[in-house]
C-alpha cells in the first residue's frame, strides 16, 4: 500500500499545528518558562511525527533560558548535557528534553561539537538541525509553526532534505548519513539527490561513529514497514561497506531456480517480510550470509548449490554481531537462527521432530517459524501460498510432540546428577554431564526410557563405554 503524507495527517494541513496533541506537562514546562519571562517551543521529531499522523514518543523543548536558570526552575531537572544546555524533566514517569537555543561550532571528533554558544534565535537553532522535516517548531501558545527550511513542504513531497549545505552537515557529524538511511525506512521519505549525493564523500567522518550508535540505527531502522529502503541506501552510498561489507558479497550473486532473486535481493525481501522484532529482523537480514562463500555449480544439474550456508553463515554473523556491540543474548539469537534457519519439513518422524527441537532449542521454535516463513516469501514470484503448508504442518507436529510431554533437555530426564552420583558412584565432573547428555539421546529416540531404572541400568553402559 502507497504511504500517503496528506492521507496520513490527521488536521487536514500543514499550516497549523493541533496543540491538543500535545502532552499536557510538556505544555506545562513551557508555561513556567513563559512564566519566567522566557520562550520556548516544541522542536524535532515529534512535530515531525504529529504533522504525518503518527504517534510521537519524545517530546522536546528548546528554549531561551540558560542551563542555569533551568536548573533553578526545574530543580529536580536531571543536568543530562548541562554543558550542551540539555536538561531532562521527568513527569509521570516521562522524559521531556529541554535544551537553550544554541548554536555550535566544529566537531573535531565527528559526533559531538567541540563547543556550543548559546542564541536566542530559534531559527538560529533550527540551522544546525540535520534535516528539513526536523527542523520545524511549534509555539506552544497559539501552535504556529516556524519552519525556516521548507520542512512541511518535504514532508508533503515526501522528501528528506539536509538543512543547509549537505555535505557540511554530514562532515559534522558521521551519524546523519545513517540516520538518513534510516529515515528513508522508517518515514517512506526519498533522499533528495543532494542530499544523497553528499553521503559517499563524508564515509571518512561516519567512520568515526561508534559500533553502538550504528547498532541502535540498524535496530530502529528494523521497526519501518520496509527496512530495505535503508539498506539500499546503505549500500548504494558506502555505508554497508564501512559497517557490514559481508553482506555486500551477495550482491548480483545468481542463486538457482527455488530463487527468483540474487542473493542480496532475497535478504532484502526476507528482511522485510519478516513478521517480528528488530532483532529477528536482522536474523533474517543475515540469514543467507554464507551463500556467497559456499555456491559451487554442480556438475549434474547444472545449478547452484548452497551446501553449508546455514553453517558458514553462522560463523559470518557471530563476528558482524559482536562487532556491533549487539548483546550477548542478542547476539546468540542471530547466531542460532542463522545456523537453524535451513529446514524442510517432510513428514517427519515423531523422533526426527523431538530431534530438531532439541537441537534448535525450544526457546528458538517461535522465531524460526516467522524466519521460515519470510525465507519463503522472499522467493519472489515463484512464492505460493501453497508453499506454507510444510510449514503448517510441522507446527502441527512440533505442538503434538511437546504436548506428549516428551524430554528435550537433561532437565527433563527422571534422573539426575545427584542420582549418579548416589547409586553409581560417580565423582563431580565431566562425566556426570556426558553421561546424561547419552541419556537424553536414548530417551529421544525412545521416550518411555524416561524412567529412572531403566536409565540407571542404561548409564551403567555408557559408563562402561565411555571407560573403554
């Protein structure tokens, strides 16, 4: 469905600014300041996000008084970046920003400037905000926008448009052209040929930006309706080549015919059909990774094969995650549904099913399915809805089998260490653990071993075995 700007905004102009969808305690912020004898406006996003319908979550406050008359209004202010004239306000348990008009002179390290002086001039202020449709405020008394650079006019053109000089506002700062990317997702906005013109000579200065702050742009680009708007930004100005060259091996690299795409344009549209959170998302942004570094011809058919991918590719992604800063957690997620997302279901045996639960892990089932099921839509236009119906059926299957309660982890066994040690006379160590991992093995494939007799007698022989 076509994102429509005017369709999208719900006061049927972009001339004004309906201040009943303002929070009520922002609105009491810029009371007191007016009370004061200062003046303030709501600024960024959120009159970005208001003015195309949608839901703001942040809401912030520019304003003429100096940090230190802030702190001695709101003296419960928390000083976040007092030296930047930033404090931030808590009420009812939401944050608003309040920063004092400033302007700002270089950014020798790329992100941050090396010094701000403060202005009383809100268009002053806007000039050093990256894009157009950021740069608009709105007065809190009577909602009047000031939008000095044409904002709505983007917004309404659906266009993104750096304020100023491109290029000087990407040298500034090295996050703008990834935010730019993202943007482009998460707004359905076109970058404006400048604008994207200006991104591939800064790369030396995004280079500068850390792995967290390109790591939480990649996890709120994956909240847009079609991340791949971003990515392809990404990788047609360098950006993917600075952050993720892996992904760009996949580029123009045919697969066979179970493919309608390249390897690049199936993560794309895998990436996109994905129903779940960013981080899923981006399992399926990585899932094929390793086709590019396992496609071999095959002599007999003459086609493309892929063996290993699901493997190679886990190895690929363990680095990319971890040089992201992703988390531990998050990171062993996209790790193991890089490694598991390759299954066909055919009719399985109840012991094949129980098998590939408890080498997928449990808590990995739900998200493989989605992964499953956008691998399959990525296809292309040889996808058919036909082709669910494996899909259905192991989840059919899967729902039976742990319904019959049966063991997927040495938990699940009727014995334990503790028992090993009591009646076979085993000493803390390795051992306890190999011996109840060959447990598990036998109880899978046969699950009424599960009692504690007959693994006792069965641990006998794997003892014996294991001995020699």
């Amino acid at each position: 469905m076509a994102f429509s700007v005017s369709s999208l905004h719900p006061h049927g102009s972009f001339d004004s600014f309906d201040l009943a969808h303002v929070p009520k305690d922002a609105l009491g912020i810029c009371e007191r300041l007016r009370g004061a004898g200062k003046r303030a406006w709501i600024v960024g996003g959120c009159v970005r996000d208001t003015l195309l319908g949608r839901t703001a979550n942040d809401w912030d406050v520019a304003t003429d008084a100096l940090p230190n008359e802030l702190m001695k209004l709101f003296p419960k202010a928390i000083p976040t970046g007092l030296q930047h004239g930033t404090v931030t306000i808590v009420m009812r348990g939401h944050h608003y920003e309040v920063t004092t008009l400033r302007g700002e002179t270089t950014y020798t390290d790329g992100r941050r400037p090396d010094a701000v002086h403060f202005v009383d001039d809100i268009v002053a202020d806007l000039a050093r905000r990256d894009f157009t449709v950021n740069a608009i405020a709105v007065d809190p008394e009577n909602g009047h926008l000031v939008d000095p650079f044409h904002g709505r006019k983007d917004l309404q053109a659906k266009i993104l448009r750096a304020v100023g000089k491109p290029i000087e506002r990407f040298s500034e700062d090295g996050l703008r052209v990834l935010r730019a990317a993202r943007f482009a997702a998460t707004l359905e906005l076109d970058i404006e040929p400048e604008t994207f013109a200006a991104i591939t000579p800064t790369l030396d200065t995004f280079r500068k930006v850390s792995a967290e702050r390109v790591r939480d742009e990649w996890v709120k680009t994956m909240k847009a309706r079609t991340p791949s708007r971003a990515f392809e930004v990404m990788r047609e100005s360098g950006i993917l080549g600075v952050t993720c060259p892996e992904l760009l091996e996949g580029v123009g690299m045919e697969q066979n015919k179970w493919h309608s795409f390249d390897v690049w344009k199936h993560a794309m549209a895998c990436m996109d059909a994905c129903a779940g959170d960013p981080i899923l998302r981006i399992a399926a942004l990585l899932h094929d990774v390793g086709k590019p570094r396992t496609r071999e011809l095959s002599p007999k058919t003459q086609d493309y094969t892929f063996y290993d991918h699901d493997k190679v590719g886990a190895e690929i992604a363990l680095p990319i995650a971890t040089r992201l800063r992703f988390s531990n957690d998050e990171r062993d997620r996209i790790v193991a549904l890089v490694r598991h997302h390759l299954f066909h279901y055919d009719a399985w045996s109840d012991q094949a099913v129980r098998r590939w639960i408890k080498r997928v892990g449990p808590e990995r089932i739900e998200d493989l399915y989605l992964l499953n099921e956008a691998d399959l839509r990525g296809k292309g236009p040889i996808f058919e809805e036909e082709d669910l119906a494996n899909l259905t059926a192991l989840k059919a299957h899967v729902e039976k089998v742990l319904a019959e309660g049966a063991a997927l982890s040495t938990r699940d066994l009727a014995i334990d260490g503790n028992v090993l040690m009591k009646d076979l006379g085993l000493k803390p160590g390795r051992i306890i653990g190999q011996v109840l991992e060959a447990l598990l093995e036998v109880v899978i494939a046969d699950p009424t071993q599960n009692e504690r007799d007959a693994l006792t007698a069965r641990a006998r022989e794997i003892i014996r075995e294991l001995n020699g």
